[in-house]
C-alpha cells in the first residue's frame, strides 16, 4: 500500500464555521472536476471519512477539522500515485480558498 497524501491547511475559522464551509465543499468541488465523484461522505465528529472515483479509479481518506488546521489524509491507488503532485497542489488550493475568511 502507498503512503498517504497528506495536506494541512491552516485557517482563522475556528472549527464550527470551518466544519459547515466543508460539508459543502466537497460536493461543489466535485461538481467543477468531472473526471472526480463522491462515493462515500460520513462525518463523526468533526472527522470526514470519504472515498471518491477519479479515472475509474477510487480513493479514500479523512479530512480532520481543529480550531485552526485542517489535515487531509488521502490514500491514493497506484495509478492515481503519478498525479499526488497535481492533487496536493489542488487540495492545498480549493481548501484555502474554502477556508478563508469572508
């Protein structure tokens, strides 16, 4: 098995506010990369467990919210390990965006 992808976003949000920005995110980020869909979303506490398909592909991973950090773990299949770099990149991204105060 490969090793996880992790990201960690910092933000000023404070966890309730960055938890509701989240449980909207995903599915609007979806919605602008076709190649990409939710399998699987499920929140327990303030952890989301998710499994998404990419290129026929599946993923999984958590996405964990503090007070001010957000830590994504994301295990990616071997074919989808050639774009970590790109994914990171757009993960570290969307969630800035997501994340910023406004």
């Amino acid at each position: 098995m490969s090793a996880p992808l992790i990201v960690s976003i910092p933000h000023s949000l404070g966890r309730d506010e960055a938890m509701r920005r989240l449980k909207t995110g995903l599915s609007r980020a979806t919605a602008n990369v076709p190649m990409l869909s939710v399998e699987e979303e499920r929140w327990d506490d303030n952890r989301m467990s998710f499994r998404v398909r990419a290129l026929g592909q599946v993923a999984s991973g958590h996405v964990d919210v503090e007070h001010s950090l957000v830590r994504v773990e994301v295990t990616l299949p071997w074919l989808l390990q050639r774009f970590a770099e790109v994914a990171q990149a757009v993960i570290q991204k969307r969630g800035q965006l997501l994340l910023t105060k406004r």
